[in-house]
C-alpha cells in the first residue's frame, strides 16, 4: 500500500500554464517553429549533432580543458577516471560535430577546440530567448494574477 503505481502518468511531459489572454481564452502554444534543422536555401550547422555532442558532461569538460590551448589525448585523459579507449570515443564524437580538430603528432595526437561551430547554436538559442522571456514573462504575471485572485476570493 506504500507503493503506487503512477502507471502513464508517470511518462507524460511536464505541462505549462498558458499565459492570460483577454476575455479568459487560453490560448494554444505551438512549438512547432522551433526546429533544429537549419531552413531551406541556408547554410546551417548540424544542430541536432552539436547539441548532442555537447549533452554528455564528459564531453563538456573535455571542451572547458581545451578552451584553454591545444592538448593532447594523453593529457585531456588524466583528469577523467574512464579508460583512453573511452576517452577517444567522446573525442571522435566532438570530432564529428565539428566542435574540435585532432592532429597526428608522431604518435601523439593533439587536440584543439574549434569553437567556430558553436556559432551556430548560439544564434539559434539567441533567437528563441526573447521568445522564452516573453513567456516566463507572461506565465509571472498569471501566477500573481492567481495569487492575487485566490486571496480576495
């Protein structure tokens, strides 16, 4: 009996609030111009690859050290407690988005970031966020509507 079964509720998204309109009509948010595959006729970055290159907390890291200067497979291994082999994996995805360069040295291999292909997410964030503030905007003012309203009522 300590135990409950939430069955597919459990799976179900997250909803959010609409925000106020006039005359108490919700209304109907439509996510669906926000797409991470770059539109018709424009050069676009690999979106859906960058942000799943950039996803993992390893990968990350290994980014943050090389922000720092070029680095080689050997030295971005030391601070991280998996294997090389591991460590080699996460470079080869990073090396796939595009987000950093591997060089032969003897046989060494060097890493260097390419922060250049983080231009294109961050222009795609950038042009959602005014859209995001609006809304958190809207969603503040309808939660102090509420409060107000409950408390009177």
């Amino acid at each position: 009996m300590g135990r409950h079964n939430l069955g597919e509720y459990s799976r179900k998204q997250p909803r959010f609030l609409p925000p106020p309109r006039e005359r108490g009509r919700a209304p109907v948010w439509s996510f669906k111009h926000l797409r991470s595959e770059p539109s018709p006729g424009r050069v676009g970055v690999d979106l859906d690859r960058t942000f799943s290159a950039l996803s993992d907390p390893t990968r990350r890291a290994i980014l943050e050290e090389l922000a720092a200067g070029e680095m080689t497979v050997g030295e971005l291994a030391k601070p991280f407690s998996i294997s090389l082999p591991a460590i080699s994996k996460h470079l080869k995805v990073l090396e796939e988005a595009g987000l950093l360069k591997r060089e032969k040295d003897g046989r060494m291999y060097r890493c260097v970031l390419d922060a250049t292909q983080l231009i294109g997410p961050a222009r795609w964030i950038a042009r959602y966020s005014s859209l995001w503030r609006e809304q958190l905007d809207e969603l503040a003012d309808y939660l102090k509507s509420e409060e107000k309203g409950g408390k009177s009522g």
